[in-house]
C-alpha cells in the first residue's frame, strides 16, 4: 500500500483532508457532478432535490475544486487501482466518506472504492448514491463483496419522498431530505442536521436505523 501522498502523486488523484463545517475532521474521496451525466440530468430537474445541488454549485465556483474533482473522475473511472497501490487511508474521525461532491458514474469506480475499504479496515466508510444499479452491475461483473466496513447509503431523488431501495439489499440506509412543513406533517425524525458528522456517526453505523432524515437548507 502507499502513504495518500505517495498515492496521489503516482496517480493524480486527490483525497480532501481539509473538510471544514459539518464535515470537520473528516476525510473523502469524491468524482465531479459536473461530469455525471446522471448528476446532469437530475441538477437541471427543478423537481428533484438535485437542483439545489450544493456540491454542484460549489464545483462550478471554485476552479481548483473543479479540476480535482474531474481529475479523479479520469482516473477512477477509468482504471482499477492495484490493490498493492491502494492508499493507506487516514481521518481524524475515523471516519471516511466516499462521493461528498459527486456520485458513481461506472463498475469499475465501484471497485476502486470496495478495494479501498476493504484495505483501510482501521475506518469506517459511507457511500452516497442514487445510482445503485452500478452497484449491482459491479458486483455480478467482478465478482465483488460488500466490505463489512462500509455503509451504502440511498439517496431520495425527490424531496418530501423518502424512497425505499428495497430492490438492492446492500443498501444499508435511505437519506431523505424534507422541508419543514412537510417533516411536522408527517411526523418526521429529523436524525440528520447536527453540526458534526464526526460526532453524529449516524451515517456510518448500521446499527442506528435505515431513514435518515434532514431538513433541506
């Protein structure tokens, strides 16, 4: 395995260790909305909850983040790391979440991050998604399992709509975003909002509940 700097200089591949706000003290590896063409589509959706993409937004802003990001999207995308260059992963939190700016785009992403996990046992990852079928098309290809360190997470397409995801059984959790009036309506347990992931852990447990709900900002 490699130290991160020796990783991210043999393959250009850039990890965020300086995450501030509610993400202070955590680690991620993220690819570029800007080059999903499933992010694409659904950012210019008014009616999916994509369209107030922050990680979009800020991408678009910020041309060194928007670089990085796209700069991992070649390389993960685009090879299968070999397991003896996988990085050694390190977060303060220890904890690690895989796609903070974008989502799966193919297979072999897939098995860069399952390999990632299934090296660095000493974290606990997550991974967003609202692309599950690539996945599924992972695993059947290349013969994957789901390391036991890692939580997948459904993301809801649609605000106020919590979806269920039942049709993929390595989901381990459903992320929802409601607005007020919609959460008292219907009584919802805003679990997700805190100012701290790293202290919150709720994302990275799969002992605390499948729905994790939060109030849209």
């Amino acid at each position: 395995m490699l130290l991160i700097n020796e990783f991210e200089k043999k393959y250009g591949v850039r990890i965020t260790t300086n995450h501030t706000a509610k993400m202070a003290n955590m680690c991620s590896l993220s690819t570029a909305c800007t080059m999903n063409k499933y992010c694409k589509s659904r950012t210019a959706n008014p009616k999916m909850i994509c369209f107030k993409c922050y990680a979009n937004s800020q991408a678009k802003r910020y041309k060194g983040l928007r670089e990085k990001l796209e700069k991992n999207t070649d390389i993960l995308t685009s090879i299968i790391i070999p397991k003896k260059d996988l990085p050694y992963l390190y977060s303060p939190s220890g904890l690690f979440r895989f796609e903070a700016f974008g989502d799966l785009i193919n297979e072999i992403q897939v098995v860069n991050y399952f390999n990632m996990a299934s090296a660095n046992k000493q974290l606990k990852f997550a991974l967003w998604t609202k692309n599950p079928w690539i996945i599924r098309k992972a695993i059947e290809a290349y013969n994957l399992k789901k390391p036991s360190n890692l939580v997948i997470i459904g993301s809801s397409y649609f605000l106020n709509e919590s979806m269920t995801y039942q049709a993929y059984p390595f989901i381990d959790k459903v992320f929802t975003v409601y607005d007020k009036k919609t959460a008292a309506e219907k009584e919802i347990n805003i679990n997700c909002g805190g100012r701290s992931c790293a202290t919150c852990r709720r994302c990275y447990s799969k002992q605390t509940g499948r729905e994790v709900s939060e109030l849209v900002k």
